[in-house]
C-alpha cells in the first residue's frame, strides 16, 4: 500500500509558480522551494521497492586473440590506421553474442553501492552505446540451473576508450547484484549490447524532467550528460532524485557540477527518506505537491519529456508501471493526476 497524504496549498503556493530549469538558482540552494511545500503540508508518499531486473538468455562469446605472424613489412606498417580515427565499437548488437570482459577495478562508494571498470576487449575501442541504451550482463554460477540475466547502464562516456563503468547497488537475495558485489579484479563478466532505450537527437524536446530513485539514476546521468556535452543541444533539464539517506545520493559531485555550470538550463531537487539534521532539501518521498511545484507544465505538447526510472514502488506511484520492456503501458500516478499524457512520459 502507498499511503498518500492529502495537500492542502498555503497561500504561498496558490499561484502555483513553477520552479524548473528556466530559473536560474538563487543562492545556490533549492531550500526556498522545499521550505514552502514543508510549510504546506508533510511529504506523504510510497515506499520504494527493490527494482526488479529482467533479461534474456543468450548464448556467450568469448574474446577473441589475434594470432602472431611475421614481421610488418614497411608497406603494411604505412597501412596502419590512426588511432585518432574513428574508434573500433565492443558491442554492436544484432547476433554478436555476449563478450567476456575483465575487471579491471573496483569502488566502494557507500555502504551498498560501488563502481565496477570492465576493460573493453581493445585498448582504443569505444563502448557502442548510444543514447540511450544499456548493456545486459550475464552470470550463471556452478549450481544455479539457469544463467542470470540483468540489464545496466554504464555510467561512463560513450566516448571513453579502453573501458566501461557500472555503478550497482547490491540488493538482498539479488543474484547479479551480489555477484558483482563478490567480483575481484581479474574476473570476468558477459555482456550483450547496445539495448536500445529512448533515442536521443539534439534539442528532440524544449524540456526534459528526470524522476529518479536510488540506482535509476544512471540512465539519466547518461542523457544530462550526453546533453550539455553537446554544445548545440540546449535542452532544460529538471531533475527530480529520490533516496534513503544523502550517502545514498549517487553522482552528486557530477551532478552539482553540472548544475553550477549551467544554472539557466539545469535544476536538481533532491528528496530523502531519512535527511540528516539541517538538510535544506526535500523530506520524506517524491510528492505530488513537489512535482507540481518544480515540473514543466503539460500543456507544452511535444516540446516536453518527462522520464521516471526507479524501484517498482516509484512507479507505481508516480507514473504507472510498464507492461514489458516494449510497452510503456499506461499513465497513472501522479503524473497522470497533474495532465501528463502517455506520450509525454517514458518510463526507463
């Protein structure tokens, strides 16, 4: 059950203004607006669930060793490609198989969560990921009967050469998490890829709003990324991140960068479950009073995007669940409550 408080406006809420990514920050804080929707009303909510993970089974590829021949002749030397060209690709879809990758290291960065570097089996190749898309991984341990199959988006560069990173938080009695939490340098892991997702073109929409929560950040990060590196894209990004405590707050550092290099275009409001004493942030869950307050209106039509990735519990309550990972299902939750439109909402 996600029990849900009913939000009575103060006064100071009643015009309903809107404070998304049009607006730059002004004291560098987002405490005014929380300060506002606390003096309203408490944050009622839902709670999160662990996220399920979903795949299918493949078959596996190992990699591949070129086997050494004689000498380079001077001809063959001058034929060499530049490494400046256009990089050799890992994963390219369609029948390639999985491909076995070594962990090169690893990065505890809280309590349940760390980063996890593959070395891409060239040094000088690239990922093959698009925007967006991920990456399945594969594990099948010596008494399971069926292999483990679970998607994940890395969340280095497209453009980084040499390796990929993960960042996976490890949930109880999850099998692909707790393996990779087990992993030491040196082992292997299977990957399959690119899984396509949302396709992303510069300037594809005017806004675009991130509901995030725990792990679901990292398809997000992939899309702000992929935006404000691109010096033609000036799409506003509003970013909506739920937690349980601020150590949980994944790629905050990146994030806050982000967002005091680029005050006019991005905004980021984050809400924790258990905030520490003097937090100036959102309290509680992701409410419907909060998305109201700081989301784009819905009558801006095609020139909006509003995309939700998250535990089973989020979804439920802010958008509705998917059907399967090629239907996005209906629209529901807050979201639907507040005039968003199927269209207007991908769910990750």
């Amino acid at each position: 059950m996600f029990a849900r408080q009913v939000f009575r406006p103060a006064a100071a809420l009643k015009s309903h203004v809107r404070r998304y990514a049009t607006e730059p920050p002004k004291g560098g804080s987002n405490a005014a607006i929380y300060a506002g929707l606390a003096a309203a009303a408490g944050f009622g909510g839902y709670y999160y669930l662990n996220q399920g993970e979903r795949g299918a089974n493949r078959e596996r590829l190992g990699d591949q060793s070129a086997a050494q021949g004689s000498p380079a002749s001077k001809t063959e030397e001058q034929n060499i490609p530049s490494t400046t060209g256009k990089p050799m690709m890992a994963f390219t879809g369609g029948d390639q198989g999985f491909i076995s990758l070594k962990l090169e290291s690893v990065e505890q960065l809280n309590h349940n969560t760390k980063k996890f570097r593959f070395h891409l089996p060239e040094e000088d190749s690239v990922s093959g990921l698009h925007i967006a898309s991920a990456l399945l991984t594969k594990y099948k341990g010596p008494e399971m009967e069926k292999a483990v199959i679970r998607p994940y988006t890395p969340t280095s560069d497209e453009d980084t050469r040499g390796y990929i990173d993960l960042i996976v938080k490890r949930y109880p009695n999850g099998p692909m998490s707790e393996h990779l939490h087990n992993m030491n340098p040196g082992q292997r892991l299977d990957f399959k890829g690119p899984i396509p997702k949302y396709p992303w073109e510069s300037n594809k929409h005017q806004q675009i709003a991130l509901i995030a929560g725990g792990t679901g950040i990292t398809p997000m990060y992939q899309l702000i990324r992929a935006i404000f590196k691109n010096p033609e894209d000036k799409t506003k990004v509003t970013l909506v991140y739920g937690n349980i405590s601020e150590e949980d707050i994944i790629l905050k550092r990146e994030l806050e960068h982000l967002e005091n290099t680029y005050p006019q275009r991005f905004r980021a409001f984050y809400v924790l479950d258990n905030p520490p004493e003097g937090w100036q942030q959102g309290k509680g869950y992701v409410t419907k009073e909060l998305l109201k307050t700081v989301l784009p209106e819905p009558k801006q039509g095609d020139n909006l995007k509003i995309f939700v990735c998250g535990p089973p519990g989020m979804y439920k309550a802010i958008s509705g669940t998917k059907k399967s990972p090629k239907d996005q299902g209906e629209i529901d939750g807050y979201l639907k409550e507040l005039g968003y439109s199927k269209e207007q909402v991908y769910k990750f």
